[in-house]
C-alpha cells in the first residue's frame, strides 16, 4: 500500500509570498493533519481534516488556512510569508478521526522563506 | 511551559548499549503515547502506540507510561547504529479530535 505522499518536498519563496502544499493521504484513509516542524519548537500541531471538514485546529495564526478534498486529498496554504515560516511541514493520514488512531506520516515539504 | 517536556540531547551510546529516553507532561488527560522515530530529512516513523499506564514491548523496545507521574519512558535494547535517529514522543486526549502533541524530540548516535 502507497504511503503518504507530499508535494513539493522542497520549495523556496520570498516574504510576503504564498504557497499551497499538497498531501495525498495512504488509500482508505479519511482524516488527514498537518503539523509543522521547526528546530526550535519541535512538531506543532496545525489542523485535522476528516471528510472535507476542519474538525479541529491549532494555534497558529489565520495566514495558516487548508482544506481537504472527497477524494480525502487535502491542501495548506500559508498567505504572506514570514521568514519564521520556514519549516519543514508534515501531513499525517489516519483512517478516522478519532483520538488513538494511528496516524501516518508523509516525508514532508521543506518550505523556504527568504 | 510546553504541554509536553522532552530532553533533546544529543545522546551517544556505544553499539550494544540500553537506551532510555524520556518524556514528562502536563496535561492529565492525555491517554495515547506514542513514540515516533525520524530519521534525517524523513518524515516520523511510528515505534510504538501504547494506551494508559502499563508497559508494552515490541521486539528490542519496550514503552512504558506511568500516569500517576506523567512520566512516560521507550527503552532500547541492544541498540544498533541503524537505531541513530532523532525520537519523538507523542500524545493524545481522549476527545475525538485526531491531533498529536509532540516532544521536541532526543536525537541519538549509536556508536559502532
């Protein structure tokens, strides 16, 4: 079975900027997370989707936004880049949203900000 | 004060050696631990899941949770230089919400 795919794994923008990143979860699985990791805070929470719907979020400013699709496939999209964005960000997939449900990680996207 | 405390290290250990990491936590109702293994420029790997107080072992790994201490502990044995990798705690409540609250993780070396 296919992991957890993520696209791009690397991308470089300037301040200021936007990106959407892009995260295919594992086959069947319905609920899909986003954290983000930085040296400094370690992985940090930012949302969970489960069938098209935010079902709970971190606490990261309204510049953090995402969505997720039917096909359970979900985007994040950061508006106007700060250089403390620059992070690597990691997409989970569990197969439903439940607290206790195995979540699976993707390889990440390693985002930029210069 | 973060919800979930872990020593980041780095720790050394020779080939061979019992490896002990540890995590604290604040928040009682926490009732999943995990521990995640990342190696370089990889996304975490899921180690072991366990629920509540009690001991889980797992070939050369063995999780424990003290809950009355918030305390939970992943120890390794025989430790191999292909367990070198950063570890990460991890923890959930029991409110139906799917989100993980991580330590900072320890980065281990295992020598040969």
């Amino acid at each position: 079975k296919a992991g957890v795919t993520q696209t791009p794994r690397y991308l470089i923008k300037t301040r200021g900027q936007q990106v959407t990143l892009s995260c295919s979860p594992i086959s069947g699985h319905r609920s899909v997370s986003w954290y983000q990791q930085t040296p400094g805070q370690g992985l940090q929470f930012l949302f969970e989707y489960f069938s098209e719907t935010q079902r709970n979020k971190g606490n990261f400013p309204g510049r953090f936004s995402g969505r997720q699709f039917s096909n359970s496939r979900s985007e994040m999209n950061v508006s106007t880049l700060e250089l403390g964005d620059s992070a690597l960000y990691l997409c989970a997939s569990s197969f439903s949203a439940g607290d206790g449900e195995t979540q699976y990680f993707g390889p990440g996207t390693r985002l930029l900000v210069l | 004060q973060k919800e979930v405390e872990q020593d980041p290290g780095p720790l050394s250990v020779p080939e061979g050696a019992i490896v002990s990491l540890n995590c604290t936590y604040s928040n009682s109702a926490f009732q999943y631990f995990m521990w995640y293994r990342q190696y370089s420029r990889k996304g975490p790997e899921l180690l072991m899941y366990t629920y509540s107080s009690g001991n889980k072992e797992d070939g050369r790994f063995t999780a424990q949770v003290d809950k009355s201490s918030k305390y939970i502990s992943l120890f390794i044995r025989d430790s191999q230089p292909s367990d070198s990798a950063t570890y990460l705690c991890a923890m959930s409540r029991q409110t139906g919400a799917n989100s993980l609250f991580f330590g900072t993780g320890t980065r281990l070396t295992v020598i040969p």
